[in-house]
C-alpha cells in the first residue's frame, strides 16, 4: 500500500484516501478557441509518460478535499516529494540526491 502526505493536512495516510488528478503543471492554453482540433487533443489526452520521477496531482478526497502535487517515481513507486498547488515546482536533481542519500547501502 502506498503512503501519501498530504501537505494541506499534514498527514500521511493510505492511498485509499486520495484519487489521481493526472499530470501536474499541464498549462491551459489562454484561447482554446484558436487551436486546432489536434492541438486540441493533444492538449487534452497526450501526456507524457515517463519512467522514473514524474510530475502529478493527487486530491485528498477523503479529508480536506484539496488538490496538491507530487512527484512520484514510476519505477520505484515512491513518493520523492508532496507540495501544495502554488508552490512552485521543485528541483528534481536536488529531490533525486536526497532520494539517493536516503537509500540503504548495499
């Protein structure tokens, strides 16, 4: 079972009490109505899809209700880091050192 911390609570509770939001820092395009249908599309459904540390959003839906993001590596599928909506985006050569530094010698 995977552990969440939520940073608007400051819990960290079971994945059961949070639902995925998708690819976090996705920008919405100021004039929708300029685009072109595949534009469009892609903008909608095209997401990137990486093996390793990855950008999401997660909501705390069975507490605050909020939406935070995360980055969650896709290999190990553990959470490097939780942060709230507006805080900017991390560094993630910085969050990949501390991950390597918490890891147990072999």
């Amino acid at each position: 079972m995977l552990l969440i911390h939520c940073p608007y609570c400051d819990e960290t509770l079971p994945e059961l009490e949070f639902t995925y939001g998708g690819e976090a820092h996705i920008a919405r395009p100021e004039t929708p109505a300029d685009k072109t249908d595949d534009e469009w599309r892609d903008f909608l459904f095209i997401r990137t899809n990486v093996k390793g540390p990855h950008f999401e959003r997660w909501r705390h839906a069975h507490g605050c209700g909020r939406f935070f993001n995360a980055v969650r590596d896709t290999v190990s599928d553990r959470f490097l880091t939780t942060y709230k909506s507006d805080a900017p985006k991390p560094d993630l050569a910085v969050l990949m050192k501390e991950a390597a530094m918490k890891e147990p010698s072999k």
